[in-house]
C-alpha cells in the first residue's frame, strides 16, 4: 500500500533530520558542498518555474553563480570577508547574463526577463542559504562561549532559524488543517488559515523563548540576552517564515503547479523546503549583528 502523504512526511524528516544535524555540525566543507549542490538544485527550480510563464533564463549561468556564493562563504566566514565575494559571483553572473542576452536572445527572445529571473535564482537560493556558514561561524568569529569554540555551539546558533521555521510551519498546518476556518490569503495559498498563521507565529515566539532558556549557559556573550529579546527575534523569524512561505506560493499559481519539484517525497522540491528559510537564516543573521553592534 502506498504510504500517505503525511507519512511520506514524516519519513523525510525521520532521515533527513539526522542528516542535517551531522552536516551542520561537521561544518566547512562537508557541509559547504553539499549545501552549494543544493543552492543549484534550487535555483534550477527557480528556472523551471520561470519557463512555466515563458521567461527561459541562462540556467547553467545562475545555478553557477548560486553554488559559487555558498562555496564563498564557506570559504571566508564573516560577511566582511564574504562580501567582495559575493559581490564578484552576482557582478559575473549579471555580466554573462547580459552578454548572452545580446548574443542569444536579441529584442525578441525575452533578453529583460532572462537576465533579471536569472540574476534573481542565484540570489534566491546561493545567497540566502550562504548565511548558513556564516552563522555556524557566529560563536568562532564572537568569542561566544569560550576562546575555544566548540563545533556544536554553532549548530546551537542555527537552530534559532531552523526550529522557528520548522515548528512554527508545522503547528501552522496541524492548527489552520482542525480549526482554521477563515483563509489567509486564497489566490495565493487555498489551505493557509488565519488561526493558521496567527497558530504558527505564536509557535515561532515559544521556539525562540525556549531556545534562549536552553543555549544561554553555553553561548556566553550572546546578543540574545533575555527571553523577551528572544520572543522578538522568534517573532520576526515567524513572519518571514510566513512570508517566504507565500512568496513560493505566488511563483507556483503563476506558474500552474502543485509542487516546484518531486525530489521530496511528500514535500515537494527544494524550493517548497527552503521557502521559508531563504527568509528566516538570513533574517536571523541580520537580527543577531544588529543586536551584537547596538550593545
């Protein structure tokens, strides 16, 4: 009998969870790689959307560029270093883009809309998960928790985004699927409800209260230093959990698909698992810098 797609689900995460958490905390380049693989995965999906509407963008050049930014930051863990950079692949992407439109597409084959859907996948998917590095890197390069940084004090740092959107999108689904009534946003997204969405931000300022409670013994030095401090952070990462969420939605229905990929079973592609937290894992890295400089 075929599995459900809740337990389709539920087996995902069963495997990959493990999977994440070992990747995360072995850090460098066993997670960079992987990581950039899946920021080309991802803006291909990004492709693949677009051509849905009759824009066909440079592919190779923008999945190029997406790998290129996360391999950067893996490369050089502060946003000083990364910066030029990052600044360097998007320059290129752009530049190659632009060449290729002059040569392949001329006026009539959609040159605008290649170059901008192509500069915009790469940015999507490479830049927003390259902040994963860089926040696996906060305790290091802050002197949280020690001189000596433990590898697992990172983990403890990605954690705020990664629980936050995950819990809070669950209990969002289990919450808007029994009571949710009223919908949030119908053309966009039938299903997502307003206890939904009112269910999950709730869920996402608990996530960030018991975090706090639980890494503030080991992440001495952290600018998230009281639990209302981190309620407000679990609460801007709740909204942008939810707008991420959204944003993919309206690429889909104007797109006319269910899903962005079938790579996971039951979830989708990876652009239906990184909606979200191509939101909240650079959201959280803003927040945290922004908290460590008013201090």
């Amino acid at each position: 009998m075929a599995l459900s797609n809740l337990s389709r689900r539920w087996t995902v995460a069963i495997v990959g969870v493990p999977i994440v958490l070992v990747l995360l905390y072995s850090g460098n380049w066993v997670l960079g790689v992987p990581l950039s693989a899946l920021a080309v995965l991802g803006a291909q999906e990004v492709y693949r959307l677009a051509a849905h509407t009759g824009t066909h963008p440079f592919q190779f050049t923008g999945a190029a560029g997406a790998a290129a930014l996360v391999l950067a930051a893996t490369w050089q863990q502060t946003f000083i270093a990364f910066a030029p950079w990052a600044l360097m692949a998007v320059g290129t992407v752009m530049l190659i883009s632009l060449i290729l439109a002059i040569v392949s597409r001329g006026t009539t084959g959609g040159p605008l809309g290649a170059v901008s859907v192509t500069i915009f996948g790469s940015l999507y998917c490479g830049f927003s998960l390259s902040f994963i590095p860089l926040i696996l890197a906060f305790p290091a390069v802050e002197g949280w928790g020690g001189i000596t940084a433990k590898p697992w004090l990172g983990v403890a740092v990605i954690a705020l985004p990664l629980a936050t959107t995950w819990i809070s999108d669950a209990v969002a689904f289990f919450a808007g699927t029994k009571w949710g009534r009223q919908k949030l946003s119908p053309s966009i997204s039938p299903k997502k409800t307003w206890v939904g969405s009112w269910s999950g931000l709730a869920a996402s300022i608990i996530v960030g209260i018991v975090w706090y409670f639980l890494t503030a013994p080991y992440l001495v030095g952290m600018p998230i230093d009281s639990f209302w401090v981190a309620a407000l952070v679990g609460a801007v990462l709740g909204v942008g959990a939810q707008v991420g969420d959204l944003v993919i939605s309206v690429f889909k229905r104007e797109a006319g698909v269910k899903d962005t990929g079938t790579i996971f079973p039951g979830h989708g592609g990876i652009l239906d698992r990184i909606d979200s937290l191509a939101f909240t894992v650079p959201a959280s890295y803003v927040a945290i810098t922004l908290l460590t400089k008013i201090q």
